[in-house]
C-alpha cells in the first residue's frame, strides 16, 4: 500500500504574464482543443507552471478566431490564413502574452480569451550619448548650419 498526501491547488494571481508554450498536442476529450501546458517566463513566478485547454473550434484543424487560433497567431507572431496548415510542434518553446485568471472552478488557471497577444521584448534603452555644449548666444548655436 503507498500512502498519499492530499495537497491543495497552487493558483497564480490573476494578471498578465508572458507565458512560454512547453508542451502541446491536440485532443478532443471535451470537444476540439489543445491541451498547452505553459510556464511563466518573466518576472516575479517565473517558472509556475499550469496547463490550458483553448477550444479549437474544428474536429481537424483550427478554427480561424478561436482561442486556440489566438494562440497560433501570437506565437508565431504573424497574421494566419484559414486554410493555412498549423503544427503543434511550431508552439513549443514560443512565448505570447496574455491574462491569466482563476478557473470558474477555483481549481486551476486559464488564458483568457481576447487578450492573448505576441511577446514584444522591451528594447534596450537608449543610453545618453555625450552631452553637447550650448552657448547662450542663440546665433552663436546655429553659425555652422548652412542656411
């Protein structure tokens, strides 16, 4: 006999995260969707993980404004056509951005539909160049222009 501990579920505070796609693969236990287990990849819980089911909305394939379609668009970070051929595989390892919030159930996570979007690294900020000497004089700041 092995014995078990209950453990409670660990739920992440509603907000938006960027998220990195570890595993995907379609089912359809409960209708067309794919099952994405995703990880946080900045910032603060970093590296909680959770797993979201987005409707696909096709038996075989991905309807075009699905979650799941959301999803694709955001990953691969392109505008998608309806008949154009979608992998799985191509989710794996990618990051979007999106709210996450608690299940109706109060037993998990979700992405919530209409705010998935791409990840867009903030640039680099500019660092300040050397400062340039300005003189008083308003003519004496414009005398090389060549006007």
């Amino acid at each position: 006999m092995v014995k078990l501990t209950a453990q409670g579920y660990e739920l992440l505070d509603s907000g938006r995260y960027v998220l990195e796609v570890v595993e995907a693969e379609a089912v359809n236990e409960y209708g067309p969707q794919l099952r994405l287990k995703l990880r946080v990849a900045e910032g603060e819980h970093e590296g909680f993980e959770f797993t979201d089911y987005p409707n696909r909305g096709a038996e075989d394939g991905v309807k075009v404004g699905t979650k799941a379609w959301d999803i694709f668009e955001a990953c691969l970070n392109q505008r998608l056509a309806p008949d154009e051929a979608l992998d799985t595989e191509d989710l794996i390892g990618k990051r979007f951005e999106a709210m996450v919030v608690t299940k109706k159930t109060g037993k998990g996570n979700r992405t919530e539909h209409g705010t998935i979007g791409p990840h867009r690294p903030k640039k680099a900020q500019l660092k300040e160049g050397p400062k340039v000497e300005e003189s008083d004089d308003v003519e004496e700041n414009f005398k090389d222009l060549p006007f």
